[in-house]
C-alpha cells in the first residue's frame, strides 16, 4: 500500500482509542495489586495483547478492506466451526464453555474472533441485498444468518455474549434498510418469548439453556438483598460494586486507594466490575471522563461510517459500533445496578486478551474504511 495512504489515518480517533488504552493500562495495575503473585503480571499480559492487536490492527489497516467481501461465506462458515469446536473441545471459563487451548498457547475465547468474522459476513450479506428487506419473508434469512451463531453460544450457555449477537444483528439490519416496523415486531416478539419461556421455567421447571445460578446472577440485580441469601449469594456482586460505585463520590479515593477493591471486597474487580474501580478510585469525575471518551469514539467512527465510499464499508463500522456500545452499556449497567450480571468486559479496559485483540482488530478495520473513505491524491 501506498505510504500516502497513512496521511489520512483518523488521527481523532487513534488519540481518543490511545487515551483510553493508557488509562485502562493504568486502572488495571490498580485492580490487580492485591492478587497474590506477581502485581505486574495482569499488566504485562494486557499490554503484550494491546501490542498484538495493534500490530494486527496496522497490518490490516493497510490492505483494502473492500476485498474482504468476497471471503463473507468463507469467514462465516469458520465462525460457525469455531463456536462449534468450542462445544466439543473448550475449556471451561466462569461456568461456560468458551475457550479453546491449542498445545502451549495461551488459552483463547473463539466468541471474541467470531464477532469480527460474522459483522464482516453479515456486511457482505446485507449488502448484496440493499433494497430487498421491505417484508418478513425478506428480513427472515437475516435473521436465521446471525440466528445459528447466537444458537451456538447460547449453548455453551454465554448469555451476554449471545445478547451482543442480537444488538449487532438488529442494528445492522436497520442500517441496511429493513423495514424499521418488521424490526419492532420482531424484538418485542422475542422479549415476549423470553417473558413466556422463564415463566414456563419457574411454573414447571421448563429446561433452559442456563445453569440455575446463571440465571439467578441475571435476576438478582432487580433486587440483590432479596437473593435468598440476605444478599450474600447471587446479589453479592452487585451489591458490593453499588458500593464502590457510591464511596467514590465526586473525585474518588485516590489510585490503589479503593477500599472494596484493595480489600479485594469488589469481585471480579479487574475483567467484569472494572468500572466500579474506576469510580470508586477516580469517582464521578473519572468515570464521566471514560464515557465522555466512549462516546467520542464511537461517534467518530460513526462518523467514518457515513463517509464510507460504499454501503458494505459503512454496515461494517456500524456492526462493530453496535458490538461496542451494547457492551459499554451493559457493562457499565450491571456495574450500578441497571442491568443483569452477563460477565461482558468493558472494552479496551478490562482484562482478556481475546477481547483486547479482537477489538483491536475491528479498530483496524474501521481505520482501513476511513482511509479509503477520502479522496486520495497521488
């Protein structure tokens, strides 16, 4: 590729995704050291991730992105035998199935990968039929295309992640040209499925893909004290991050100074709960100027969006946008108390390095549409 091409990366955008990796870096040391071992050793990992993603980002970030389209079908069908694989040969990572681990490396979360893999598949099969998604009999492949994939990962059973596969779906179905009615219909058909389906669990005991405690983690939110066990079982977690969140206050306790975190009261404190670190160590302020740099990214790359030269390059943007925002929204959610506990990690800032890479990944690619989205002189 041209070095002229690198003139019109979207400097904005690195800057804001660069900010928001120095300060996750930064919460991170906090949120670990107190685990035993090593305090730097969580660290080191997420860096070595934020480096392998970067390098993974620039790397296609260089080639033109409009040539992915013809290997849609291709990234699809390994995205189904990769969820699949994780069946049958995963490991087990809180309660599901979901990693998979291939001699000495380290062990992997396929559902991360298979994000990116299917927002580009399913890109490239809107795309192909701009114009014809006026009616049910229209819109339904769609929804059996991304249906498969949330089948399989609400097998494992990973809830949340399967949640990210129906925000991803609907988003880009509307940014497609579905019609926006059918699309209603459709979500409240569902949301009176599952209405119906955990009434038949509760009332008869009806199976459902969910471990029992699974789905006492989902409820408990609503009103954590009332757990069953006088807030020490299922409401536990919520609780304890509604009291970090608080203590905070207007300017926080101050970097190692969180008293739930460092008293290793707040659980899961460095992957699902990061956010309530933020806010009990860097309080109101802190936690405000992390949204405040989530919606400037995203609204940048929407940005980019709208100025792709075609429509497979903006659904795209638009998937992985839709990707991010419900998983900043549900995890922040279920941090203060919104939102069910699905285990989703906040992006760029909790610990994992599928996460880290994968989302990097999609940073690359949307840099790849921007670049391309300018008229280019040589």
């Amino acid at each position: 590729m041209d070095t002229k091409l690198f003139k019109f990366v979207d400097k904005p955008l690195l800057l804001v995704l660069f900010i928001i990796l120095a300060l996750g870096l930064i919460v991170l040391t906090s949120a670990t050291m107190g685990i035993a071992g090593d305090p730097y050793s969580y660290v080191k990992r997420q860096f070595i991730a934020i480096l392998l993603g970067l390098g993974a980002a620039f790397f296609i970030m260089r080639y033109d992105y409009t040539q992915l389209g013809r290997f849609g079908v291709v990234l699809y069908i390994l995205s189904i035998m990769l969820l699949i694989a994780v069946l049958f040969l995963g490991s087990e990572v809180k309660g599901s199935t979901r990693a998979l681990e291939i001699g000495p490396l380290p062990a992997f979360q396929p559902s991360e990968l298979t994000k990116i893999f299917l927002i580009v598949a399913f890109a490239d099969f809107l795309n192909k039929r701009r114009g014809a998604l006026d009616t049910l009999g229209q819109i339904l492949p769609g929804i059996i295309f991304m249906g498969i994939p949330f089948a399989l990962i609400l097998i494992q059973p990973d809830l949340g992640t399967a949640l990210v596969y129906i925000a991803i779906a609907v988003i880009m179905l509307y940014a497609a040209g579905a019609n926006p009615r059918i699309l209603l219909a459709l979500i409240l058909i569902g949301i009176g499925f599952i209405a119906f389906t955990l009434f038949l669990h509760f009332r008869y005991d009806m199976w459902i893909p969910l471990d029992s405690y699974q789905l006492n983690r989902l409820t408990a939110f609503i009103d954590p004290y009332n757990d069953g066990f006088g807030g020490r079982g299922p409401g536990w977690n919520t609780i304890q991050s509604l009291i970090a969140v608080g203590s905070g206050g207007l300017a926080g306790k101050g970097l190692f100074n969180g008293t739930q975190v460092q008293l290793q009261f707040l659980p899961e404190h460095h992957t699902d709960f990061i956010f309530a670190v933020i806010a009990e160590e860097l309080g109101f302020i802190g936690a405000a100027f992390l949204i405040v740099l989530f919606a400037v990214f995203l609204l940048r790359s929407v940005y980019i969006a709208y100025h792709a030269k075609d429509m497979f390059g903006t659904l795209v943007v638009i998937g992985v946008c839709a990707m991010w925002l419900f998983h900043i929204f549900e995890n922040i959610g279920m941090s203060i108390g919104l939102m069910p506990i699905t285990g989703l990690p906040l992006p760029f800032i909790s610990y994992g390095g599928s996460a880290m890479v994968s989302n990097l990944i999609a940073v690359g690619l949307i840099l790849s549409i921007g670049i391309r989205g300018r008229k280019i002189i040589f």
